[in-house]
C-alpha cells in the first residue's frame, strides 16, 4: 500500500529557515508499505498528481504551513474516500476537522497510562498535552484513558480515524483492530 504521511515542520531560530522531518521509526513501523512523506508546502504542492491508498498524519507540533498541508490532504483523502488515520497530533487534526473540541491536560507528556479498548486494557506511551474535549461530528470513541477521555476515536461512515498515543515508538504496538487491519 501507498501511504501519503505528513511530516514535522520545523523551524531554524523561529523563523524562515525550515525543514520538514519524518521520525525514522514510522519506515520501520510501516515496513511493508510505500511512504510518500508530503512537505509542508500548503497550497504550492500539486495534489492532484499524489497517488495514495492511505493518509497518515503523523504526531509532532502545529504549524501553519503543516496545519494548511494537512487540512487540504484530509479534504482531498476524504473527497476519494481513502483511508484516513491520526497519531498523536494527527488524532487531534482529524477530531479538529471533523468539528470536535480539544482541550487542555496535565500529567500527558512523556509517560505512560493505562487504557481500556476492545475489551481489554493496554498500557500506552503518552506525548502529548491535548484531550478530545468533545467528539467531532459523526466521531465515535474506540479506546478510553482511566478518565474516561478518548484516546482512540473513528468515524461512524467513513474511514477516518484518529490514536492519541504513538505506536511506532512501541515494541509491541498497540492498535485498534480497525487501523491495525490497514496498517500492519
């Protein structure tokens, strides 16, 4: 499979000098699958000539040009009804896009917790310092933390889904059956 995957935008001394970057762990993780990595060029990238099966948007902090990037490639991937799935930041995006609320939260960021999915209970790395506040529109929740906050979210119709933790920085990575089936 073909998988379109954004990548981090950063920026040299805050400013003009910026270079995108994908994590190394996602080839390994995704070994089996081609990776287009997409540059976070906003509007000034020919869309119409990417040729994808799957759209990930990998974790990382926000930016302009990533969020406009990834804003267009959502749109594009769900207009051709391909599959959409969200790591970490990207789960957050795709909860953004789908119209639902993130919020704040505390005690996330570089640890671990414990969360209760398909009926059993996992323990899963934690980088972040965001929480899906509300559920964007037609969004269900799949995996939940010991508070009750999602952490792994889909869409009722369409393939669209989002994983608040990072299972490519796992040895044994922990995924919904769902996404699983399209990524492993």
């Amino acid at each position: 499979m073909i998988i379109a995957i954004t990548q981090r935008d950063h920026k040299i001394d805050g400013k003009s000098h910026s270079f995108d970057s994908l994590d190394r762990s996602w080839y390994y993780f995704l070994k089996k699958h081609t990776l287009v990595p997409v540059p976070n060029m906003g509007h000034d990238f020919d869309y119409d000539n990417l040729k994808f099966d799957c759209l990930l948007i990998t974790g990382g902090p926000d930016s302009v040009d990533r969020n406009l990037t990834e804003n267009i490639l959502f749109a594009y991937a769900v207009k051709q009804n391909k599959p959409v799935i969200g790591i970490c930041h990207g789960a957050f995006a795709v909860n953004d896009l789908t119209n639902g609320i993130n919020g704040k939260i505390y005690g996330h960021h570089d640890s671990t917790h414990q969360i209760n999915m398909e009926g059993s209970t996992y323990i899963v790395n934690s980088h972040h310092s965001q929480f899906i506040k509300t559920l964007g529109k037609n969004m269900t929740t799949m995996a939940v933390d010991e508070d009750g906050n999602a952490e792994a979210i889909k869409h009722k119709d369409y393939p669209i889904y989002g994983v608040v933790w990072h299972p490519e920085w796992m040895d044994e990575p922990v995924l919904p059956k769902e996404v699983a089936q399209i990524l492993l």
